[in-house]
C-alpha cells in the first residue's frame, strides 16, 4: 500500500511578495512629493489669510489715522487685531513657518511682508500693498516647484 499525501500549497511565493512590495514601494515613492506640496501649499493658503487679515485691519487704522500702523502692536493696542491673532502672525519665532513684517507704512504706502522661515526646503515671501493685492511666492529650492500666492488671492 502506498499511499500518496497529497499537499495544497497554500498562500503566496516570496517573488509575489516581493512584486507587491515593490509597487507600494514606488506608489509611496510617487505620492510622498505631492502630499509634501499639499502641505507647503495649505501653509501658503494660511499666510495669505493673516496677510489679508492685517490688510483689513489696516485698512481701518487708516480711516481713523489717515496713515497706516507701521507695527503689528500698534494695531494690537487699537483693538483692530485680537491677541489670537498676533500669536498666529509672529514677527519672529523658532518653531514658526512664516514671520510677518510690516516693512513700509505711511500715509499713502503699505507693504506688509510674510517670509518663509525654518526650513531647508522651502523658501520665498509673500506681500500684500494698500490695494490688498498679494504677490510672491514659495519655491521648493530643490526641485524648483513653485507656489505662487496669486492661487490664493
């Protein structure tokens, strides 16, 4: 009597595994860049807001002082922007991705300037003027990808 066993080979081989491994290898490798980018870009999104905010807030100083504030604090201190408000737009930090400086304010003249800080990536500023019209950009300085702030306006 001889009996045969008979064995079912059940799961899968290593190069099947390994052909799998490598396609989500090279998906990751291909999505990874582009989630990047989406965070740069929603970074850039958000510093365009606080631009406009100061915008606004200046553009009311303005009807009171026929000038513009020529600091943050000065609009701090006339209640046009609440203390939340600064603490997202700071002059200058450690851990922040954007300063925000108001470099020309007179009476005619205004040029408030949001500059990329802390990273060895990314770089660039971003400006709104008495028209509230905001410009500049963010550029990856490795691969040159650039994000305009006109997306935004």
């Amino acid at each position: 009597m001889n009996k045969k066993i008979i064995r079912k080979e059940a799961g899968f081989s290593l190069l099947e595994l390994s052909i799998v491994v490598t396609m989500i290898g090279v998906l990751a490798a291909m999505t990874v860049p582009h989630f990047g980018r989406a965070i740069e870009s929603s970074r850039v999104e958000m510093s365009v807001a606080r631009l406009k905010t100061i915008w606004t807030a200046q553009r009311v100083y303005w009807l009171s002082a026929r000038a513009y504030a020529s600091s943050v604090q000065d609009l701090l201190s006339s209640g046009l922007l609440s203390s939340d408000s600064a603490e997202t737009m700071p002059t200058s930090c450690l851990d922040c991705r954007y300063t925000f400086d108001i470099t020309t304010a007179n009476e005619t003249t205004l040029m408030v300037v949001a500059t990329r800080v802390n990273s060895d990536k990314w770089a660039g500023e971003l400006q709104v003027d008495e028209s509230g019209q905001v410009t500049g950009a963010v550029i990856d300085q490795r691969t040159s990808y650039t994000i305009p702030a006109s997306l935004f306006d």
